[in-house]
C-alpha cells in the first residue's frame, strides 16, 4: 500500500506506509502537525500536535505540552480518506516523509489553491 494524493484530475501516488500532514492555521499563524499511519487499506490518525492555541485550535483536555507543542493520540476510527479543502489564507498543506516536508502543488505538479484534494491508502507498484 501506498498513498494517493489527487487534486484537479491529477493522481501523484507516494510509496509510504507513514506520513505526516501539516498546515498553519488561518488565523494563529501556528503550525498544525497529524502523523497518520496507512492501515489495512484505510488511513489512521496516530498523533497530534499544535504549537499554541486559540481560534478555534484548543487541543483537547488530554494534551501534554512538550516542548512547546501541545501532544494527544487522537482516538478516533481509522478514515477510508482524507478531503483536504484550502481556504487560501494560510499557504498550502504539506506532506512530511523521511524527515522532509513537500507542499501538495508540489508533489501533484500544479497549484491546488482553493480547490480540494483527497488523500487515501492505494495499490502501489513494486520498487525496482
């Protein structure tokens, strides 16, 4: 398995099993950071973490401030997929792997802007 990010009639497949998802809110200008794990054909949310809060981004009660990240395991079902809309004002989400961070434009090839983009586990073909 693997995971497909697709926007605008485009498909960009990365040979992953772990991933992490990050934006910066709109209005606090902070990061966001979700590590997400592929899990039988469907995605899992593993860990959150926000640096700071307010706006409508207050981390739940079972947080721990860590460095000045608050951190929680969400407990929530695993998602057959993720939609990931943009409202423009805070740049655009990006996709952590490896220890390196690239935005969806361009991993997909061309700006997304304002439009959607869906994220979920795919078939991928073997490595060389």
């Amino acid at each position: 398995m693997g995971l497909c990010l697709a926007a605008a009639g485009v498909t960009a497949v990365l040979q992953v099993s772990v991933f992490t998802l990050v934006w910066t809110h709109s209005v606090e200008k902070v990061d966001w950071q979700e590590d997400w794990r592929i899990d039988g054909g469907a995605l899992r949310l593993v860990a959150a973490r926000v640096k700071g809060s307010g706006a409508g981004m207050e981390p739940p009660p079972e947080a721990h401030l860590v460095d000045g990240w608050w951190r929680w395991a969400p407990q929530v079902a695993a998602l057959p997929e993720l939609v990931l809309g943009n409202s423009g004002a805070a740049g655009e989400w990006r996709i952590c792997t490896g220890g390196s961070c690239r935005a969806l434009p361009d991993i997909l090839g061309h700006p997304v802007g304002m439009g959607t983009a869906v994220v979920r586990a795919c078939a991928t073909a073997a490595s060389p």
